[in-house]
C-alpha cells in the first residue's frame, strides 16, 4: 500500500521490494506503531508512526509517517478509526504530541487532521509552523 501511496501522489521513492523490505525490519522495532485496517486479503489503509525521546515530554513524541486509504474505500470513516486508534496508542506509551508532515497544496488532507484537532500555528501565537528538509541520500 505504501508503493500504492507514493504512486498515486506521484511521490519519488524505493521500489516496491525495497520498501517492503525495509518496512519488514520497521515492524521488529519497539518504536514503530503500524495500524492496518481491513483484512489480510483486503487491506484497505495503514497507518505508520515512529516514536522518538524528546525533552519536551516525559513521553515520545510521535510522527505520524504516513496515513493511507486505498480511493475507492476513502469518505468511509477509515482514515478517522485509523488516526483515532493511532492516537490512543501514542497516548497508552505516554507520548506528549504527534506531529504531522503535509503538502501545503494537499486541501483535502490538510482539511481531514485540522478536522480531528492538529494545527499548524505553534499554541498561543500565530506563527505558522513549517517544516525544512534536506535530503542527504539521492
């Protein structure tokens, strides 16, 4: 689903093999929470968090890595239980936030986690948050 993912938002990235690979090693991992929704026959999302320490919080603070819902299962509630039960997993390992990447053009995802409570102005200013990256490997 991850290589259906990338595909469809026309995202570079490891081939399907590559990523199922290293996806395989994630999942051994105490600090990787990963959610599937449907069936093993028929998935129909995923969620994918990492958990990293931070001195902000006594707790994790958690990244939301990817959230997908195959298309044709999407406006069914399924992004919602998945994003719903991701949070009550990081809040059972005490962790202190969950933090967010999304394309400034994606509306309708950005629409979707400010409906469920997240934000992008830092609490009590009006800044905007933003998010710099540097790719260190082609």
């Amino acid at each position: 689903m991850l290589f259906d993912f990338n595909t469809e938002f026309e995202t570079s990235g490891p081939e399907a093999t590559q990523l199922g690979n290293r996806f395989t090693r994630l999942l051994e991992r105490d600090d990787v929470i990963v959610l599937v929704a449907g069936s093993d026959r028929d998935p129909t999302g995923f969620a994918f968090l990492t958990l990293r320490p931070t001195v902000y919080y006594d707790g994790p603070l958690a990244q939301l890595e990817e959230l997908y819902v195959r298309p044709a299962r999407r406006d069914q509630g399924i992004g919602t239980a998945l994003l719903r039960t991701a949070i009550h997993l990081v809040r059972e390992h005490d962790g202190g936030e969950i933090q967010i990447n999304v394309d400034e053009v994606d509306a309708d995802t950005r629409r979707f986690y400010e409906r469920h409570g997240f934000t992008n102005i830092e609490a009590g200013t009006e800044s905007r948050m933003l998010c710099y990256i540097q790719q260190l490997h082609a």
